[in-house]
C-alpha cells in the first residue's frame, strides 16, 4: 500500500475542470471517457491532450475559460490518436498560435493515422446501431482538421511556466511508438496517456492496437514507475486518476500477456492459436491484436515451428 495515499477525487463526466493538485486540473468526457488536462504556471497554461474533435475542443476551450485561471500558452499531445490530438486547430486558433509539442514519432504517424481513422469515422456516423450521440460524435471526428504540431522531441523537453516546469518525457515504446508522459514534479502528478488504462468503458484493459508494442510496453513502465513516489497521482488517458500501485500491477498484467507471447511463440504454438492457447490476465477477446502484434514483432529467433 501506499505510504501518503492522496484521496482519490471525484471527476464526473461533463463537469468541467476539478483540481486534483496546486494548479493542476482534470476534466473528463463521456465520449470515450477521455481525459483533459490543465497545468497553470505564471505564464499561463499547459493543455494536455486535445480531445477528440474540433467541435469537443471547442466545448473544453468553454469550460478552460469559465475556470478563468489564465490563457492557453502550450499544449502537449500524449501520442497521436484521434482522441488525443484531433482539437489541436482549435486551441491554436482560440489562443492565437501556443506552443504544441508532440513525440517526433507521433509527429511522423498523425498525418497518415489520422485520416484513416477519419474514413472509419465516416461509417460510424451512418452506422444505424451507433445511439444518435455516438453518430454525431463520428461526424464531428470526420469533419476534424488535422494540426500536426511543430514542437517535437525525441526522449525529454521541458515546457517553461514562469514558476514551474513541466517535463515532457518518451519512456519508450508500448500503447503506441510515440508515446509520452507529462511529469509536474512539484505538484507529484504525472499524465501517463494511454500507457495506462483505468477506464470502465475497457473494462480497464490497456489499448493494445495495431500499433501497439506490448512486448516493450513493461519495461516502458518501469521507466514511468521511477517517476513515481508513494504520493503521486497518475492521470491515465480514460478515466478516473490512479496511484503507483494500480500502476505497478497494470505493469504486472502487461508483463504477463508479453512474457506469455513469448513463451507461446517459443514453444512453435501458431498465432491462430495462441489466444487459445495461453492463460490471459485479461479476457482472451480483448488481446486478439496484442497477440498478433507481438508475434510479429519477436525476432525470428524467438519463435519455433510448430509442433507436428
């Protein structure tokens, strides 16, 4: 257990910006159940990720300026899925060009991901199962201009605030290749991205994608682990704030579905069957893509021909 436990705050969906630290604030959505973030320094502000289209960048951007704690100065984009960076354009519009930083990876990816994901977005919208909210959310994604921001870095950079700093820090590779992870180290809170996974819209099951690199996603962990103390809060990309002990044993499942790829792979089990195959700290239904992908990406080395 943890030595100082903060209490865990209250962050209801569509409720604008709670403070979970000194001039740090959350807010969360009922759309994917993505996460927000604001850090206020005195030059002014730190958007963390986006949203998920203009139109819902334009609502935060609306509750950014009823909290009226200061102007947009800089925004961090965690990686570059559609949820994460898709409102970019209208944070650079609404406060006249900020600094907008982003992984040099997820700077390279965004322009090609992002209007494949449009595409799929398009269907969505005239998919008659989807509830009318979730069809106008799809609209809304499709019609998105895409803003690949200009500020990259490769492993750190830090964004002045007047009176604090913020780090921005690529602890390797693992949800996707451009991953990062925003450090406020004298407020102890650190936004960790899709690295890790709270939400109940997954059932807490960590995004393992096609673009996805779960066999290096462990030790990706231990690095963010090593910024944690026994206090710190940790703000995934969906859902609720955690503690390092939820990400210690996040990073404990996750190590499990790589090191079992691994062994699988190892013992000649074919792809097709390795879901079958293996015991899953998550439902089997839910790593489908992570096992393809990890198949894929052991060299060739790690794998045996299948047993006759």
């Amino acid at each position: 257990m943890s030595l100082n436990p903060r209490p865990r705050p209250d962050i209801p969906h569509e409720g604008g910006f709670v403070e979970i630290a000194d001039r740090v604030w959350v807010a969360r959505y009922e759309f994917l159940d993505v996460n927000v973030g604001l850090v206020a320094g005195e030059r002014g502000l730190l958007v963390v990720d986006t949203q998920t289209s203009e139109a819902a960048a334009r609502r935060t951007v609306e509750q950014v300026r009823r909290l009226g704690v200061g102007e947009v100065v800089a925004t961090v984009n965690t990686h570059e899925h559609f949820d994460h960076a898709f409102g970019n354009v209208v944070f650079a519009e609404e406060y006249d060009g900020p600094e907008m930083f982003i992984h040099e990876t997820a700077a390279a990816n965004l322009p090609v991901s992002g209007p494949r994901l449009q595409e799929q977005a398009v269907h969505g919208a005239e998919d008659p199962s989807e509830s009318e909210a979730d069809r106008r959310a799809h609209r809304e994604i499709a019609e998105s201009r895409i803003l690949v921001p200009e500020l990259t870095f490769s492993s750190a950079r830090v964004v002045d605030l007047g009176d604090r700093h913020v780090e921005l820090v690529h602890p390797g590779r693992g949800h996707t290749g451009g991953d990062a992870v925003i450090r406020v180290p004298d407020a102890d809170v650190l936004f960790a991205g899709d690295l890790v996974e709270e939400s109940a819209a997954r059932n807490g099951v960590p995004g393992m994608g096609d673009d996805s690199f779960v066999l290096e996603w462990p030790a990706t962990l231990d690095l963010v682990i090593e910024m944690l103390g026994d206090g710190s809060v940790v703000v995934p990309g969906h859902g609720m704030p955690v503690d390092k002990e939820f990400v210690l044993e996040q990073r404990g499942n996750i190590g499990v579905v790589a090191e079992t790829i691994r062994d699988l792979a190892g013992r000649g089990v074919p792809v097709d069957e390795a879901l079958a195959s293996g015991e899953w700290p998550y439902p089997a239904e839910e790593l489908a893509r992570a096992v393809r992908r990890g198949y894929e990406q052991l060299p060739r080395s790690a794998r045996s021909l299948p047993l006759l």
